[in-house]
C-alpha cells in the first residue's frame, strides 16, 4: 500500500472514530437474575435470555423461574448505541403458574457492565399484566454461551 493511502486511511479514521468501534454481540444465553421491588410475588427469580442478533435488531426468548413456576415468553427488541438493548415481550411460549397469578409482559433496557472477561447485562425492567402495572425491579445476567 502506498504511503499516500495509508495516510488517508490513518486521516480517515482519527476523523471518525466509529468506524472503529465495533457493535457488542449480544447474541446467546445470558442467565442470572431478575429481581421485584417490594409488594412483588418474589423478591428474586431465575432469570435467562435467549438471544439472537442481526444488525441492530434482537429477538429471542426470555424464561423466568420461581420455585415451580415459571414462563417462557417470545422477545422482540433493538440495540440502543453499541453497548446496550431494549427489549419487550410479546407472547407466552410455554408457562405454569397458580391458577390466581397473572404473567407479567416485561420490558427492558439492559446495558454492558464489563468485568475482567465476563460479559454482564443488566438495567431496570418494567411490566404490565394486561389488567395493571407490575412492580418494577432489576435483572442482572452474565454471558454463559456465546450463541443462542
């Protein structure tokens, strides 16, 4: 490569540095746990996301667990800049709960909270039941494999 292209390159990125800096993959199982304010059905539950990525689009399945209940449930969402997600449920998968509990439709933006080598996601979630407001909380999840 000449000189004068190098150079131009070299122009090219100090005048944008974006071009360098490269999306987080958020894509794979995330597992850890997602925690409710109090007045919730549970202080903490097990808590796992499924994640697929293209571009800057996300879908997946999430999976709450509490004791012997729990849901899966359809995820649709989009990157927020480079180093975070929103994303909100859409259906129900496959459930079991007590016959006078309402799922919870949650939502969420989740950053990179990075670790030493571990990647960690976590934020704020909010909810509706269809009926009412869930009471809020936060999820706090770790990479355990790098596709889902």
């Amino acid at each position: 490569m000449h000189a004068a292209m190098k150079l131009f390159y070299l122009l090219l990125l100090l005048a944008f540095p974006a071009l360098t800096q490269a999306q987080f993959d958020f894509a794979g199982t995330w597992t850890g746990t997602l925690t409710q304010n109090t007045g919730g059905y549970a202080p903490e539950y097990e808590f796992t996301l499924y994640l697929q990525q293209e571009g800057k689009k996300i879908t997946g399945r999430s999976y709450v667990k509490y004791g012997d209940i729990f849901a899966e449930m359809k995820l649709e969402g989009q990157l927020v800049g480079d180093k975070a997600i929103h994303w909100e449920e859409s259906k129900i998968i496959d459930h079991w709960k007590h016959e006078n509990m309402e799922w919870c439709y949650k939502e969420a933006t989740l950053f990179i909270v990075a670790q030493g080598k571990e990647d960690k996601l976590e934020g704020p979630w909010s909810g509706n039941t269809g009926e009412s407001e869930c009471i809020p909380g936060k999820i706090m999840l770790r990479r355990t494999s790098p596709r889902a």
